[in-house]
C-alpha cells in the first residue's frame, strides 16, 4: 500500500521483459480455431467453445514458448498466433484480441462450467458478477482451470484487458490475502450472510422456534424428533452448486437447537468460506498463472490492482482516448469532422462506447496505462494506442 501503482508496473514491465523466455529466432506457436463449431452464437457442447479449441491445442506447448516481451510497436508480438479456418486475417493483432474476448465471454456463460454466477446476483447485488466453480474437480477440469491461469498471465503480457467481471474474493485469493469472513460472504452470498446473522443474533429459545417456523415455511427444515409437531433445522445446508451437504458428520440427523445454534451458524459461514477460496481449483489457476509471469510479482499487488493489471476498467475514459489518437495525413484535431467525431462520442452511453472500442481494434477495454503518456517514441504505445484516424482512401469527395 506504500507505492503508486504506476510505480509498480513499471516494475512489473521490467520484470516481464527481463523473464521472456522466447526469442524473436523462434516462430510463435499457432492454433486453428474452427468459428463453425460456435456458429450463431450457440455453443452445442464445451468441446467446441474457443477455450475448450485452444486449451487443446496449446496444451503441448511448452509454457516458456508462450513468455514473450511486453506488446508495444505497430505490429506486437503475442504467446501465440490463430487462424480461423477458412477465414483471411491480416496481421495477427485482430484475430489474437477477438480470440480473448470471445473466450471472455464463454468462461462467463452457461457453456463452460468454471466460473458460476455469485448467488448474491440474484438479490441484484454484485449482478453479473463471478466466481471460481467450488467443487472436486477431474483431472480435465484441473487442465482446464489451469489453461484459464495461463490466459490470465498471456493477457497481462499481451496489455490487452480480459472483459472478466470477476468478484473481488476471487482476486484476493489469487494474491494470496486473506478473506473477511463478514465482507466477502455478503458480497458473494447475501442470502447466507443474512441467514447466518439471524442465528447469531436470536437472544432467546422463542425467537430460534420463530425462526425454525419461518425456515420451515420455506422448505428448509423438518420436524424435531422430541416434539413431532416442532420445526427445527438439522446440520446441512446447500452448497454453492446447490447440493446439500453435512455441516459435520452425520449432520442430517443433528437437530439445531439453543446449545448449539452458534456452531451452526459458524458451520455454514465456514462452509462458504471455503467454497469462495475453491484452493483446488485456485490452485490450478495460479499454476497456470505462474508459468507465464513470476508469481513473486502479486506479492507487491493488491487485489484491485491485480484486477486493473488483468482486466482494465470496465468504463471507457474519452479523455485517456482523445490523448493518445493520432491524425494522419494532413488531419487535424480542429477539422470540423473531427470535432464532430469527439462530440457524438460524448453522446454515446457506456455500453455503446465499449461496443464503438470493440469495432475500432477488437477489444471491450483499453488498458488503463500507456507509456507513451510522458511524450515517449510512438514505439513505445501499447496497442491499441494510438488510435489512428486517417482520411478516406478513394477519390476526393464529401
């Protein structure tokens, strides 16, 4: 917390480019990807997805082959290239950037199962946003979470931001900061949290058979085996992915009553806990993460700043846009046109902005640093600044 971010990313941005491990000798890898199998937007199984495509594909390529030097200059250099079959594609800039946001879109779909909408989503707080899937995973799935670890790590090399809205839990537990058991649980699940609070906070046994009643009403209890026609609530509760499960061995035929009404409470807030944390699977992310940056770099990150490094901001700032454009061939900034190009912008909501950046160079965001802020060489731009406006080719008209 003691120094400004733009202080440690420059370290970073060192870091990155003293550990490249591919050399301008070596041809970058390439993977096909086959845009029938997705056609429509439909994705009929996760085999075909982009993510499932290139998971395949890249997983016989040795990680140092996919560190590359940080992307700057006209024409950057990425992990690895992608052609779409049956499809002509100049450059590899576009098809790389439109790979990563396609593969955005997938991880945070019904189509693949890593990520799951955080409960609280549903009460709209936090709406939209993600978290890690908590559960034993296979062998594949292991593959899979690490290849997502990977993307991360290629994205944060490649400076284009992952359009991942992803809940602030999941980027503590990848910087390896501790959860708050209160924070964190309301923000992924205010359903629990509040359920959880009203246990801790009955002061006497009427209040807890109120409560008992009015889970009953809602399906979530049964009958006290002492006194038939009293509701009480055993020792389970549903997981994230919406089993019940045991809060303690043999936890179905534990009834919760005055005793013990505060370790069940702490029974379910634990339960959370640890399904927000899912090490099994963060483990595997952050393998994955590890072979393509060092892992020592998230030591001196917060998780936001992990956040804004992996991800950008998710609103497009004009200001930021407007510095780093360039007018070429006799343009300039006060030419009527370009006047009116900057105002219609200003009209344009957030949403339409992200969709005008997606058409300009294949991205929902833009990164959220440029070295070229401090009057550097145009080399030094990160794609995809500068953003070029230029006249029209054919004949002169209107």
């Amino acid at each position: 917390g003691l120094i400004f971010y733009d202080t440690k990313v420059t370290v970073m941005n060192r870091v990155l480019n003293a550990t490249v491990q591919r050399t301008a000798d070596h041809a970058a890898p390439e993977i096909t990807l086959d845009p029938l199998e997705i056609v429509g937007g439909e994705i009929r199984s996760s085999e075909n997805s982009y993510f499932c495509q290139a998971a395949r594909q890249l997983s016989c390529v040795p990680s140092s082959q996919l560190c590359v030097k940080l992307a700057s200059g006209g024409d950057p250099t990425y992990a690895f290239n992608i052609r779409f079959t049956g499809e002509e594609g100049h450059g590899t800039s576009g098809s790389f950037r439109h790979f990563l946001w396609q593969v955005c879109k997938e991880l945070q779909s019904s189509s693949l199962s890593l990520l799951l909408l955080c409960p609280s989503s549903a009460v709209n707080k936090n709406k939209g946003k993600f978290i890690l899937t908590p559960s034993p995973i296979t062998y594949a799935e292991e593959q899979l979470f690490h290849f997502f670890g990977q993307l991360l790590g290629i994205a944060i090399r490649a400076d284009v931001p992952l359009p991942l809205d992803l809940l602030p839990s999941f980027w503590k537990t990848l910087v390896g900061e501790p959860l708050d058991p209160d924070v964190d649980l309301q923000e992924a699940d205010i359903l629990t949290y509040n359920y959880v609070k009203k246990f801790e906070n009955i002061s006497d046994e009427t209040e807890l058979e109120a409560l008992c009643a009015e889970i009953a009403s809602q399906h979530l209890a049964t009958e006290s085996p002492d006194c038939p026609n009293k509701p009480c609530c055993k020792f389970t509760y549903p997981s994230l992915t919406g089993e019940e499960v045991e809060l303690c061995p043999r936890g179905r035929h534990i009834p919760v009553g005055w005793e013990n009404k505060d370790v069940y409470a702490a029974a379910i807030r634990s339960l959370r806990m640890r399904e927000l944390q899912s090490p099994e699977c963060m483990t595997a992310v952050r393998a994955g993460l590890g072979s393509i940056i060092p892992l020592q770099l998230l030591t001196t990150l917060t998780p936001l700043e992990m956040e804004l490094r992996t991800c950008g901001l998710p609103y497009i700032n004009l200001e930021f846009l407007k510095a780093h454009t360039m007018y070429q061939v006799g343009l300039m900034e006060t030419d009527q046109h370009i006047e009116f190009f900057w105002s219609a912008l200003e009209m344009f909501t957030q949403e339409e902005l992200c969709k005008f950046i997606k058409f300009a160079c294949n991205q929902e965001r833009i990164p959220f640093t440029c070295p070229c802020k401090d009057g550097g060489p145009d080399t030094a731009h990160v794609p995809p600044y500068p953003m070029k406006i230029a006249p029209p080719d054919g004949a002169a008209g209107t």
